[in-house]
C-alpha cells in the first residue's frame, strides 16, 4: 500500500501506535469525538473530561508529542502490507460484531468476502502425532469444502491446519501476536510467505510491538472472531487455545473439541471443553451439523471427494492393518505383523511412498488420516 493510500488512514495507524490505548479505550475515544484526526489533535484539558479516559490522558499525550508516524507509514509501504481500519468497508464483519474489535489491522496478503465462511483451529505447541495429524486432516477436509482455515500460526497445532488449508488449496489466515517486525516463531518465517499467497497474515499491532505474553491472550480474540467456530483439537489446562475457546463462547460462537487419550495431559484441556458443552468432533461432520444454515451453500458444491486407498500387496497390508495413528516403533511393528525385520522395513518404505504412513523420528511409524 503505498504512503499516499496510506495518509487517508494516517491517524488510525498513529492512535494505533500509543502503547497505552487499548482497543476499549480507542473505542471510547470514537464515541466522543467525530474522528481519528480529531482525537490525536485533542488539547489534554478536553481529554481529561471523559471520565472514563481521564487517568490515561496525560501518558496519552505524552506518548502522542514523540510518535514517528511517518516512519510508520513508511515502513508498511516498505513491507507491502495493507492497513484495514473500522471505517473500511472490507472490514471483517464477523470481527466487527465483538467487542473491542481492533480498530485497525495490518496484513500481508488479502482478505476477501469468501473468508467471512472461516473456521479457527487452535491447540497446543507441544502435539502428539495423533494431534498434528488431525488438526492437518481437518484443515484439509474444512479447507476443501471452501472454509478459510483461521489459526495462531504457532508450532504444534496451528502450523498443522495452516499447512492442511494449504495443502488443500484452501484459503489460510495466520493472526500474529506482535507486530510484524518480531514475527514470531521464526521457524515459520516461510510459512508466512506461503500463507499470504493464498490468504492473509494479520495483526492488530503497530509493526514494532513485540511479541509478548499480554499480546497472545488479546489476539487470541481475533482469532475465534474472524470466525464461526473454533476447533480445539489438543490442549492441557493451561494452554492458550482454552482463551480462544472463551473468548469464541463470549462472541456466541461454536466451540468444538477433539477428544483424546485419557491419560495424556494434552488432552485435559479438550475434555474440560466437552464438559462443559463444547460439541465432540469424530470427524468433520460433526462440525458441519452445527451450521444449518450452510446446508444448501455446501451441498451446492457437490460430494466430497473420497481419495481411492492405493492397491496394496498382501505384505504391505499386513503391516499397514498393525499401524495406529499413534506412533509404532519398527520393533512394535515387526512383533505385531508377525514379519522378518527385513520383510517390515520394505512394506513400511511402501507405504510411505503412497502417502498412508509417515516415518517419525526414532524408527517410529504412524498412519495418515
């Protein structure tokens, strides 16, 4: 976006750059005055007279007499992003409805009138297999009936349905918890650049705000905004995808849980959500039932295609009946198939070949949804 586009929003990207100013109280401040411009030219005096923002006023301005807002604009025309704010017409609507919607957005990419039809999954950093498989699987499965896959963009879970949208063909949003100059992890540097081709990656935060651990509970609301539902598909107590899950409830939107092992930490945060009423996912339909109202929509682009299962050899369907979707050792594999060594490691290279297994680290194998 170029710095001439950019001076018509000049003053929603400044306001956005005062540390204290929170989304309520950039709200707050709409409401008393006719706009943006007006706000940041306020004398502190008339400032003081909302009540609600008196005790921030003076740190307000403070923070106002030393922004840079120029080398801000300069930088998002450097970077190629997009600036939209609250009074754009391509605003999210779904994310204009909750409270404290961000009052502006940064992205790297499009976003466009099909991904108001979007779905967030979320979960830990920390997956089993069985979890980065399934949030790959649904990503894919959600992605090709047209949803725009909505996630965090961390390790674990989310890197999972973003790279299942992707490989679906499917539209993808990764919200980010800091600014664009502190993307964060750096391990999904390129997957960012992947994402914006056929998405957007999006920020509620000037580009130099880092990320932090008050930036990830906040953005989690975008999150399960921008969005009908969430999906969670693996979560301890204390995992940040159980705020995403919160705030979706508080937005009145569906929350939905893939159950897990009993014995498995990763799973108590999913079955705390199925306890209090979250809707258990077995698999996509489960998800698709809670939308009545997509029914036609979905039908309209026909069945689901049902990939054909590879022929496979009387030796590689030995092995492949004593894989789980949890990890076997090659060990486990041999014992169960009752097979030489030899005979398992050239059913299992087989297998791995036609896309049904994958080979994890420690001589472990598990099935691919």
């Amino acid at each position: 976006m170029a710095v001439d586009q950019l001076q018509d929003k000049r003053y929603w990207i400044a306001l956005n750059l005062i540390p204290n100013l929170t989304p309520k109280k950039f709200h707050l401040l709409l409401e008393c005055f006719s706009s943006p411009q007006e706000i940041w030219q306020a004398p502190l005096a008339q400032l003081k007279e909302i009540a609600a923002f008196a005790r921030s006023a003076e740190t307000f301005v403070r923070h106002r007499e030393r922004t840079d807002i120029d080398a801000e604009l300069r930088e998002i025309e450097a970077r190629r992003l997009k600036v939209i704010t609250l009074a754009d017409a391509d605003y999210p609507k779904a994310l204009r409805a909750i409270d404290a919607a961000p009052p502006v957005l940064y992205l790297k990419g499009d976003y466009i009138e099909k991904d108001e039809l979007a779905i967030a999954i979320v979960g830990t950093r920390r997956p089993s297999p069985y979890g980065t498989m399934i949030s790959e699987k649904l990503g894919k499965e959600l992605g090709a009936l047209g949803f725009t896959i909505v996630s965090g963009l961390a390790l674990g879970i989310d890197t999972a349905a973003h790279r299942g949208a992707l490989a679906a063909g499917a539209r993808t949003i990764a919200v980010l918890g800091g600014g664009f100059f502190s993307i964060y992890p750096q391990e999904n540097r390129n997957l960012v650049e992947e994402i914006a081709r056929c998405g957007s990656v999006m920020s509620e935060y000037s580009l130099k705000t880092p990320p932090d651990r008050w930036t990830f509970p906040r953005r989690n609301r975008i999150i399960s905004g921008l969005t009908r539902g969430t999906i969670v598909v693996e979560a301890p107590k204390q995992s940040g995808a159980l705020i995403t899950a919160k705030f979706a409830l508080d937005q009145g939107r569906e929350v939905f849980a893939v159950p897990g092992p009993i014995t498995e930490e990763a799973s108590k945060g999913t079955h705390h959500l199925i306890q209090q009423g979250a809707k258990l996912v077995m698999d996509i339909d489960d998800i698709l039932v809670e939308f009545a109202d997509l029914r036609e929509t979905l039908a309209s682009r026909g069945p689901r295609p049902q990939k054909p299962r590879p022929e496979l050899s009387p030796l590689e369907d030995q092995v492949f009946q004593v894989l789980e979707y949890e990890p076997l050792h090659f060990n486990d594999v041999v014992e169960r198939a009752c097979l030489s060594p030899t005979e398992a490691s050239y059913a299992l290279l087989k297998l791995t070949m036609k896309d049904l297994v994958k080979e994890l680290e420690g001589k472990r194998y598990a099935k691919l949804p």
